[in-house]
C-alpha cells in the first residue's frame, strides 16, 4: 500500500467543498419536482426475510390489502 502525500488539512478541505456542492445542489431541486421524474412513482418491491408470527398477521394481509396489480 502506498503512501499518500496529501495531508490531512488538504483532504479535509476537499472533503468540506465537496460535501457543501452536493448539499447546495440538492437544495436546487424542489420537491414538487420529483413528481416528474419517471419511475418516480412506480410500484415497490418488498422482499421478506423469515416468515414469523408477526409477518403472517400484522404485515402480509397489510401488503395484500394495498396491492396493485
């Protein structure tokens, strides 16, 4: 493994610009946007690990009450 010859000030720096232009960039997309974007609103695959009491009477018959086909 090689050492790098960035210090620690540098790469925090780095880090910060970074950090600040994707929080700014997010902050130019509205909500009401995502509306929009297609796929946006399609199903939701819900997988399931383990097949216990609580699933079998609380969440399955939730799932199959809100299913769309």
């Amino acid at each position: 493994m090689t050492q790098s010859s960035k210090s620690r000030r540098a790469f925090l720096k780095q880090s910060v610009m970074g950090g600040a232009g994707v929080a700014i960039s997010a902050m130019g997309l509205p909500a009401s946007s995502y509306a929009r974007i297609m796929g946006a609103n399609d199903r939701v695959n819900v997988g399931v690990v383990g097949y216990s009491d609580r699933f079998r009477e609380a969440l399955m018959p939730t799932f199959l009450a809100n299913r769309r086909n």
